[in-house]
C-alpha cells in the first residue's frame, strides 16, 4: 500500500469512490469538490496495485483542523487503511503546528467512532439529526500535542 497526497489526476478515480462509498445522507463530495481539496486541504489517498482504495480529507484552512470524510472501499477494510491513513493525517498536521483536530462522526458507526477513540478522539457532543436521513452525529476532538504512533 502506498499513500500519498492526492493530485488531480486522482480527480475521476476519487470521485468514483466517493459515489461507491457514500450515500446521499452521508453528504458525499462532488467532483468539483475534490477539485478544490486537491488544492486548498489535506486530501491523502492509498493506493494498492495503482488502485484507489481510500482517502482521507482535513480541512486545514480552520483555526482547528477538521477531518471531514475518511473512506475505505469495502473489500479492502479490515487491512490497517484507515489506520494508516489517519496516522499520516495526524502526523502532517502536527509537523503543520495545529494543536487539535476535531471531525463529526455517524453515531451509528461504530467501528469509525471505536477507531477514532484509539487514536485519542474524545466525543464531547451528540449533534441531533446531522446526516440527512435523520442520524445523530458525535462531535469528537483530539489534541496533537505530544502525538504518538499508535502501531
């Protein structure tokens, strides 16, 4: 596996996941989104036999940085992804001087929620009906000072 920060020619093939990944509730991101992520945020991708398999977005142009969306194609979970992504974002922000990091997370997703909480999320509030098929959300928050590797 290989990951690296995204570029615009990972434009169609991110897009294409993001459709595989996220349904309508779940607020996925347009082309044209990514387009701009690409440029403006943190935007990391894996890569296994040149494939996109996930992806990882921070929006850093944030007084605290927020992890908006981190996907795996579900054939690959289950592979140490996530956690490697998460730990290269964690990593980039600290060496960028950001001292925490937040994102919302589906209150029914609890391998997400079980993940974030290894790496030193905390959830510190319940957001009623955030997703658009009426789900509540957790707003979880970690510092990144004094940062460790988790594997």
């Amino acid at each position: 596996m290989k990951i690296r920060k995204a570029s615009l020619e990972d434009l169609n093939e991110l897009y294409t996941l993001e459709k595989t990944l996220f349904e309508a509730a779940n607020f996925p991101l347009s082309k044209s989104s990514f387009r701009y992520h690409i440029k403006n945020n943190l935007l990391y991708t894996a890569k296994i036999n040149n494939k996109i398999v996930g992806y990882i977005l921070v929006l850093t142009k944030r007084k605290i940085p927020k992890i908006y969306s981190l996907g795996v194609l579900q054939e690959y979970r289950g592979k140490q992804i996530s956690k490697s992504l998460l730990q290269k974002a964690l990593d980039k922000l600290q060496i960028l001087g950001f001292e925490r990091t937040c994102l919302e997370v589906r209150c029914d997703n609890l391998l997400a929620i079980s993940l974030y909480e290894k790496f030193g999320f905390s959830i510190k509030q319940q957001i009623n009906s955030f997703y658009l098929d009426g789900c509540n959300a957790y707003f979880m928050q970690k510092t990144l000072q004094d940062e460790e590797t988790i594997f």
